[in-house]
C-alpha cells in the first residue's frame, strides 16, 4: 500500500499552484487516500482518481470503493476479454500466488470477462497459462542473445 502521509508532503507545497490533482493506481493506496481527497476537494481542488476496483480475487480494491462512493461521477471502464473479446470486468491473475499485490508482475495479468474469469486457477491450468505468456518470450530472448555471443 503506498503512504498517502508522503503524498499529502509532496503535494502541499505545491497546492497554490494546482486546480487539479490526479491520482493514477489509486487501489495502492491506503484508507488515508479518502480523508486527503474530501480535503482537496474542500479547498477547492478537483480530484481526478484512477484506479481497479476488484482485485484479483473480484473483491473490492482498497480505498477505491469508498473513493467512487463519494465521487461526484463514476466512469465505469472495461477493458477487452483476451479469450472471447468482449467486455471484460476482471484482473485475471495467471499465477498462483495469493497476494494482494504482485509488482512490477507484467505478463501477469489479463483482463477477463465475467465468464472467462477464473478467480482461482488450479495448479495444472496455470503453469499452462504461464509457459504461453511472458515466461516463453524472456525464453525466446535470451536464447537470440546466446547465438549472437557465439
Ligand atoms: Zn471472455
């Protein structure tokens, strides 16, 4: 979870200066993210926010539920089902750990329709998912650059 107390230190200084605060990732941040946005909000800000708000596992994300709560506006996106092609709602994760959290994990993740979404993969499915994703092309890669050595 990122400290908002460190946030709240960068931005102040700089607040005079600013009509418009946007906040990327914001399901990272901890439960302090809403009490700093009512007050930007109340200084007469405005608060763009981003974020997931289902994890891994389909759960609310963090402070993001609250944030959408308070919200003026809620613009709901959805990415592409990388099975079907339609409108996907979930983070698929295509590995077994159960962490909230996986960083810098790309290749680790896909985004899933409602009914290609498998929130908890059996052991076999997800070596499967894995040796056709990321782990493959590194593979690919560092083969090439042994050739071009020898
Ligand atoms: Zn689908």
């Amino acid at each position: 979870m990122a400290n908002v107390e460190r946030l709240r230190e960068a931005l102040y200084p700089l607040l005079n200066e600013v009509e418009v605060v946007g906040i990327d990732e914001v399901q990272f941040f901890d439960a302090e993210i809403l009490p700093l946005a009512v007050e930007l909000i109340a200084l007469g800000k405005r608060v763009i926010v981003a974020g997931l708000d289902t994890t891994f596992a389909a759960e609310p994300f963090g402070p993001v539920p609250d944030l959408m709560a308070i919200a003026d506006t809620v613009t709901k996106l959805s990415a592409v089902c990388m099975v079907c092609g339609a409108a996907a709602i979930h983070t698929q994760r295509l590995g077994q750990s159960q962490e909230l959290v996986m960083v810098g994990a790309t290749g680790m993740y896909e985004a899933r329709c409602r009914a290609h979404f498998r929130p908890f993969l059996d052991e076999h499915a997800s070596e499967q998912l894995e040796l056709g994703g990321e782990l493959s092309g590194s593979t690919r890669g560092a083969a090439a650059g042994g050739s071009r050595a020898g």
